[in-house]
C-alpha cells in the first residue's frame, strides 16, 4: 500500500459495521488528533475480506467503528 501516513496503520481486528462485529473487516486509520483512544474515531479506508475469492474488496467507511486493542494493555 502507498502513501500511508506515520500516523496511519491498517488494524485487522475489532471491528463493528452498523453496531454488528464483523470480523471480515480490515481499516487503516489514522491516530493523528484521536480524542477517544479506546476507539479509532478516524478511519481513513476500509475493505472487506472475501475468503471466496481470497482477496480484500474496498468498502465504504459508513457506519464501521473499530476498537483499539492496544489501548487496555497501555494503561
């Protein structure tokens, strides 16, 4: 992947679409100005990962939200 940001890295965890976890679902996100670290507020790309086809298919951001599981270890 280009031009990815030092601030920005691709989360493969955690993930929710519409409030149901899913987890097909892979993020970049930036952590840049993250108010709420628990939680990666700004999600920058998102993609899903289709095991039939054996390859991530880009979806679209709305209403994914995804947890940071770092964050409990860090406190």
């Amino acid at each position: 992947m280009r031009n990815i940001k030092k601030t920005q890295f691709l989360s493969f965890a955690y993930c929710s679409k519409d409030g149901k976890f899913d987890g097909q679902i892979a993020v970049l996100v930036d952590t840049i100005n993250n108010a709420h670290p628990a939680n990666f507020e700004q999600i920058v790309k998102a993609w899903n990962a289709n095991e039939s086809l054996e390859k991530f298919e880009e979806i679209s951001i709305e209403g994914i939200t995804c947890e940071n599981s770092d964050f409990s270890a860090i406190q």
